[in-house]
C-alpha cells in the first residue's frame, strides 16, 4: 500500500509510516513541490499511489476523474506530523479495506 502525501503535509510523517505503509512518498520529497493538482493526480495514477490530503480538490478530481487513484481526504488541518501519522495508522484496516473496494474513489477520515 503505498501512500502519495501531497505538498501540504508534511515529509515528517513518512518516518512514522514507514513500517505501516512502506513506499509512501511525499510530493515535495520526490520532486512535485511546485507540481500542480492534476500533475500530482497523474504521477499517483501512473505509479499506483492513493493520495493523501487535506484539500477538497482531488476529491473533487476523482468525482470528475473516477479512480486510480483514490483520495484520502484527512479532516484533521493544522495538526502535528507525528498526530497525522497516527490518524493514519489508527485506521489502517479502514484504509486498507477503501483501497481494495473497487466501489468508492473517496475516503473522508475525521479526526
């Protein structure tokens, strides 16, 4: 299960995630920091990644776009790399679980 975080959260997380979600990636750290949305929308199509955010756009790409890749939408801004990391890993069956479904594109994690 590999993971794309995009640019506004942070490259700390990856550390924590690392035995949860190997071969997760950050933008900025693999050199889409000034990519655009649907750039970033296309590099996770293309290398198999779910993307990570906190932004309603790539949600509202994948309702244009359909799936791969699938959004996690993470209601949870302004918070601490090492309290993303954790919401993450608290619910890794669920994202396990969204990602195998072929039925939905979106997965909204509140916290």
């Amino acid at each position: 299960m590999k993971l794309l975080l995009e640019q506004n959260i942070s490259y700390k997380v990856l550390k924590e995630l690392n035995e949860h979600f190997p071969e997760s990636a950050q933008a900025g750290r693999i050199g889409l920091g000034q990519a655009g949305d649907r750039e970033v929308w296309n590099f996770a199509k293309v290398h198999g990644y779910t993307l990570v955010t906190y932004e309603a756009t790539f949600h509202e790409i994948s309702l244009l776009l359909g799936a791969p890749p699938k959004v996690i939408w993470l209601k949870c801004e302004d918070t601490s790399p090492k309290n993303v990391a954790c919401i993450l890993i608290k619910n890794k069956n669920i994202i396990e679980n969204f990602i195998r479904d072929k039925k939905y594109i979106c997965l909204e994690i509140y916290e």
